[in-house]
C-alpha cells in the first residue's frame, strides 16, 4: 500500500515529510469510491479505513526496516560529531545520555 499511494524509493526517509504532503487523498477517494452503492457508504468507509489502517501499519514497519538496516559505526571511529562547547547550558530531553557520554557534557 505505501508504493501504491508514495514513491516508496531509497530517498524516501530522507524526505519524509515532503512524502507524506505529495499524498494524493483524491487516489484513495477515487478508489473507495468504487464501492459506493445505493444502500450507504459502509463498504466506501471501509476502504478507505483499510487504506489509511495499512498506510499506518505499512510506513511503521518499512520504518523499522529503514532503521534496522542503518550502518552502526563502531564507536572509535566516531570521534565528537559536532563541535559544542561543553560548558554552554544545554535543555534536552532524550539527548542527555548522548551529552554526557558523547560530547563530555557535565550532567
């Protein structure tokens, strides 16, 4: 479902926010709109909520994917990547560990 309704490529995560506003919600109308009969709109609702159900399920796994696949550099070769002054106030929240372990910040 993610390569029927993105352009699911290798930059994909890289530009996942401009992706997700290329999302052509006419597509998935015109779609479910196949189902559209005389008796209501339940098989059209259902459409699209299995579209939008496999959307969510779809992109969270191809995430995992992406992210499973990920190079983990070994941990010498990966000196300070940012040059921070350490003695500068820092407000994080689920950086801190990084701070303090990476970059030698005091908690």
């Amino acid at each position: 479902m993610v390569e029927e309704y993105f352009a699911a490529d290798a930059e994909f995560w890289a530009e996942f926010e401009s992706r997700l506003a290329e999302f052509d919600e006419h597509q998935a109308v015109d779609y479910a709109s196949q189902f559209l009969d005389d008796k209501g709109y339940g098989d059209f609702q259902y459409e699209l909520e299995q579209i939008a159900t496999g959307l969510s399920s779809g992109l969270r796994s191809r995430f995992s994917d992406w992210v499973r696949g990920l190079p983990i550099p070994d941990r010498r070769s990966v000196r300070s990547p940012l040059n921070i002054d350490r003695s500068a106030l820092f407000l994080t929240f689920n950086y801190t560990p990084t701070l303090e372990r990476v970059y030698g910040v005091s908690s």
